[in-house]
C-alpha cells in the first residue's frame, strides 16, 4: 500500500535516505526534526494508527521495537532516547501509516510525557 507519503518512501516511489532497513521496516531522518536526532522507524506494512493495529500484527509490532534498539545503538544514542507513537489527529498524527519517533540529543526534562 503507498496511499501515503510513508507507503510511497517504503515501495521506493519517493526517493528517501534509509539509514536503517530491514525485511520488515526502514528508518528515516524526520524532515523537519525536532532534537537533534529524530528518526522515523516506519514499518513496510501500512497499519494506518496503532489502534488500528491487530493481533496478527503482534510480532511486526514487537519487531518494531527490537529495530527502534538497533537504531538506537547504531546511531550511538542508546543510553538516552525517547520513543513516541502519535495515534490519531488528536494526538498530533499528520502521517497516517504507523511510525515510531526516535528522539534523541537532547536532554529530556523528568516527567515530561511527550517529545
Ligand atoms: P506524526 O505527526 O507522528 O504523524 O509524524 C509525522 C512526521 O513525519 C513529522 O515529524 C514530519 O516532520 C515527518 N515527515 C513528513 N514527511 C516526511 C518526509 N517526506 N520525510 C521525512 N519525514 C517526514
């Protein structure tokens, strides 16, 4: 499915630089980043929110952390990342093909919920 800007990056219809890939998903560098490392790990399926999301889709989601790591050590920020899944207009999705924010670089205020 590439009826998003996400789904046209991973069916390589819009040409982006994958700083990770995998059979099942790629990472990207966010276009307009908002700390100093901000990736997108963006899975090959097109799952439109992660409420959407259903049981089969159990081992792609656990995958997606595992991937999340190893960008996360690849990109030498394992020690201090943050993780965030926006579901659904409210919650700031603008992208509806499921993705997980990589945010780094930056130091993270205590308690903060969000990026
Ligand atoms: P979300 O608000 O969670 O849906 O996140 C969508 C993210 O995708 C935003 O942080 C955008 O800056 C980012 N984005 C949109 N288009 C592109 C693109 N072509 N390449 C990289 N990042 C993008």
């Amino acid at each position: 499915m590439s009826d998003t800007i996400f789904g046209k990056i991973v069916a390589g219809e819009i040409p982006a630089e994958f700083i990770y890939e995998d059979d099942h998903c790629v990472a990207i560098n966010d276009i307009a980043p908002q700390a100093p490392v901000h990736v997108l790990v963006i899975p090959k399926k097109a799952i439109p929110r992660l409420a959407d999301a259903e049981a089969h889709d159990q081992d792609l989601l656990g995958h997606l952390l595992l991937a999340a790591g190893n960008v996360a050590r690849q990109l030498g920020v394992e020690d201090a990342f943050r993780l965030i899944i926006n579901n659904g207009e409210g919650a700031g999705q603008t992208v509806f093909h499921l993705h997980l924010h990589i945010i780094a670089g930056r130091e993270f205020a205590e308690g903060h919920m969000a990026g």
